[in-house]
C-alpha cells in the first residue's frame, strides 16, 4: 500500500517543509495548470501534511504531490483535488492513530459579532458530521421556488440559505409540525408611546415593520415599565393563531399564499396588525414563508380577504401598475367561479 511505503521514509526535516513543488510549479508555468489548480495541490499537499505527527518525509510530500497533480491534469477540478487529499490526509491520520481533519471536532469553531449596521456576521468551521447535519437541514429549506406570478425564484443561492437559516431556527431544528407555532424564543421590546423605537434582545434597534412581522405568530406579553424602566406591569402572555384556529388557516391555505412554499416554512400573518388591533381569527390571517412575511411588511405588497372568504394579494405598482388582486397561490389554478 502506497500510504505505508510513505510512512516508511522519515527523514524529512524541519528545513524542507519550506521547499516549492516543483512538479507543480513547472506545469504552471508551462501552462498546463491553472491558478486555481495549483492553490488546490498546495492546500491538499498542506492538509495531508497537517494530518501527521511530526515531520513529512521528501518522498512522502512528493507522492502526495504526484498523486494530486495526477487528477488535475487528467481534468479534475479543484474541489475533486481537494476531497482527494483530504480522503489521503484521512487514511494517513488513521495509520498513525489520529482523527482526520474531517472529523477532529476539537478544530470546530463558530465565531460572531453585531457589525455597526446592526447585524450579525461571523465564520464557522466545523466537522464533517456537524456540516452535514446543517447542510441536511438547509437542503429542504433552502431549494428555489417561483415568485406569486410564475417566475422563477429572484433571491440568489446565498439568499436562500439565509432565509433557510431563519427557517430552521423557527422550527428549533427538527421540522415544525403543522399545527405547531414557531419555536425559537425572540424579546422584541416596543415602546407603546413610540412602536418606531422597537428593540430585539440581543441585536438592538430594529423598524416598526420588522417588529409587527415578529409580533404575527409569537407569544406576546406586555410589560409595562416606568420612567426609569422598572416593571409596573406584566399582562398574561397571548399566544397567537393556535389550535383550532391555526389548523383553520392550514386547511383554507395548504401553502404559503404568495409563493406556494410548503405550510411547514410558513407563519400564520395578520392581515390587519396585531399592533393595530387586527383579531386572531380564520378572517385575518393567512399564511406566508418568512420571505414573503418580510416582502408583506417591509415592502407595498398588500393582502385583503375576498368576498370568496379567501385570502387575496395585491401586488406594488412596480409589478402591477393596476394592482390588480392575485387570488391565493393554492387557487390560482382555479376559476373565480370555482
């Protein structure tokens, strides 16, 4: 076996962990690698490198270096190069009794911060079977779907993985049931002299609009504070569209009403605010994914309820000069006689 014939030659020193590949350097610059290819030999060449205690024998680094300049001039891409030396990094990490890179999970991190605009950045690097489990649960969530009038879905693939994100969180990792409500617990703090002042918990100032969207299917307990906000005042928490009329606005929708995605990525929105008086009824709710609850809030798309008893959209001047109403998404098949 290659691997051990590898581990056999031992006397690479401190010294030559600097040297160049040159197999590699010499087909670059002869043309037949590209830039990318040659980044993807020298991080695999790294990685196995990384996998062994001690030093990396000359003969070894070379193999290595053979073995993955061997896929990339047969056509490989980069990323194939890069699984390869990590299938090699992982059998040599094996021979000498250590975890691979892949699965080492004392290498994971997950690091963040509130950037000055207010949201939240940060970086991951985590192990095979954490990555999997999240890349797993982003799949279903994150797939494209068309826009209300047909079109194919406007939000790029980085987009979608955000909003499977927010998804993922709503349904606290496992799948939300259908007559379940989201289950990942958010403070928003609203002034009641000043709704434009609202505040999430750990992320600080946010609108009026983002604060009625959370506000659509939530628990909501009103504390009242006084001038040196100390609280005066603490109502019974309200949880908001549940039990019979939650499975009521399932059955009538199916999906969300905009867009057609799946009940299970849907909040149950007030049609008239909560914030505004609007009731938790059958009549003033309807479901929509978390994109288009936030494009309801935030932008001039509007809903009213049709003398059909069925929710309707209508539509920002910049898509429909007329506004003319769209009937559900679920019914757009369907005749207004129907």
């Amino acid at each position: 076996m290659v691997l051990r014939r590898w581990r056999r030659h031992d006397g690479y020193g401190s010294g030559s962990g600097q040297r160049g590949l040159d197999r590699t350097a010499g087909y670059f610059g002869d043309g037949f690698l590209s830039a990318e290819h040659v980044d993807a030999v020298v991080r695999g060449v790294g990685h196995v490198r990384g996998r062994i205690a001690g030093e990396m024998s000359e003969a070894f680094r070379s193999e290595v270096e053979r073995k993955l300049l061997a896929h990339a001039m047969s056509g490989a891409p980069p990323a194939e190069i890069g699984r390869i030396a990590r299938a090699v990094g992982n059998e040599v990490a094996g021979e000498h009794g250590g975890v691979p890179a892949a699965e080492d999970t004392t290498l994971n991190r997950f690091d963040y911060g509130v950037t000055t605009d207010g949201r939240l950045a940060g970086t991951f690097d985590v192990d095979a079977v954490t990555g999997e489990k999240l890349l797993s649960a982003l799949d279903v969530w994150s797939r494209p779907r068309p826009e209300p009038d047909g079109r194919r879905d406007s939000r790029t693939a980085s987009q979608r993985r955000a909003d499977a994100l927010h998804q993922l969180l709503d349904c606290g990792g496992g799948g939300q049931t259908l007559i379940s409500a989201p289950k990942t617990e958010v403070m928003v703090t609203v002034p009641a002299d000043h709704p434009d002042r609202a505040e999430l918990r750990w992320m600080g100032p946010v609108t009026e609009a983002t604060a009625a969207a959370a506000a659509c299917d939530a628990v909501i307990t009103s504390i009242t504070l006084d001038g040196q906000q100390v609280p005066i005042d603490l109502s019974p928490p309200k949880r908001l569209f549940i039990g019979p009329v939650r499975k009521a606005i399932l059955l009538r929708d199916t999906c969300c009403i905009k867009c057609g995605a799946p009940a299970t990525w849907s909040d149950c929105h007030h049609i008239v605010h909560w914030a505004d008086g609007g009731p938790t009824t059958l009549g003033n709710g309807c479901l929509l994914c978390r994109t288009c609850h936030r494009a309801v809030h935030h932008t001039d798309w509007d809903i009213i309820m049709g003398a059909d008893r069925h929710p309707w959209l209508i539509p920002p001047t910049d898509i429909d000069p007329t506004r003319q109403p769209l009937p559900a998404y679920n019914r757009r098949t369907l005749t207004l006689a129907a």
